[in-house]
C-alpha cells in the first residue's frame, strides 16, 4: 500500500518490547526495527503511522508505548504454515513456535480472547524457542525454552 503518496508494498516494521505490567497500562518501552530494504522515505512514512502521527487505531496501540529507546534498521523475516511460525529481526530476536495438535491439525481458536486479531484465528501452542538480545538498548536480554505462545495471522492495509 501507499502512506501519505509513499510505496510501502512489501516493507514490514516489527517492536521489541517491554511490557512493565498489565498490557494495557501502556508505560511501553520500545525497540522500533524498519525492515533494512526500506529507504529512508519509507522508514519515515511507516514511523508515521506507526508512532501514531496519523490516527486511527494505530494510534490507539502506539498510544501503551511511554518509550521508544531506539529506531533500527534489520533484516525481518517471519512465516507461519498451518499454525507452525518463525519469527527473526536481525540477530536481535529469533522465536520458533508450534501448535498444540488436534486430531485433525492445529488447534484453532475462533471469535476468542485469545486473538487480538478480528476475524483471524489464534494458533495456541508452544514457544519452543524464543531469544531476544536487546540489553544494548536498555531491554532485558532473554532466552526460554518450551513456553505458552498463541500466534495470529495479520496484515496491515490501508
């Protein structure tokens, strides 16, 4: 899609972030990585939207976020097939995930609290990997192993 007249098409953003608490508490401290294919055009107009400069329910969900520590340039990469995801920005955050399995493949949940995502089911499962180096920026590094996870699919147009 376009932001403002600029041709964000392919271009993806991902947080790093902690959460001090109840999620909805805001007081976010954040890690902003623009995905390093992006020219400086597009990394602006994505922060943009992305910091809520533009409104909308975006602006809703930048509005938890009390500190953004840092704006980096990575490689973003991520795909889930039938429930099971990979997720990496950089050598900063690598995540593995797999679903819990049903008789008849992943376990799905629709029209649920588990998914903040409308209309998109949530994949209920396991972490069995999930590592973030983020202590140069102020964020604790972590590294679990085997931990609740619940991903959803979720694609961004305006």
């Amino acid at each position: 899609g376009t932001i403002e007249g600029v041709d964000v098409a392919g271009r993806t953003l991902a947080l790093s972030v902690h959460i001090p608490g109840n999620v909805l508490a805001g007081n976010w401290k954040a890690v902003v990585y623009v995905d390093d294919q992006s020219t400086d055009e597009q990394q602006a107009a994505m922060l943009k939207v992305f910091t809520g400069q533009l409104g909308g329910a975006i602006a809703d969900f930048a509005a938890l976020i009390g500190e953004v520590v840092a704006v980096e340039r990575a490689p973003i990469a991520f795909a889930v097939e039938d429930g099971k995801g990979t997720f990496t920005i950089g050598s900063f955050v690598e995540a593995e995930l797999e679903p819990f399995m049903g008789s008849t493949g992943p376990t799905t949940l629709n029209d649920t609290a588990f998914s903040t995502i409308p209309g998109a089911p949530a994949f209920p499962g396991k972490a069995t990997h999930y590592r973030r180096e983020e202590s140069e920026h102020g964020l604790a590094d972590i590294d679990l192993r085997g931990h609740n996870a619940v991903q959803g699919l979720f694609r961004f147009e305006a």
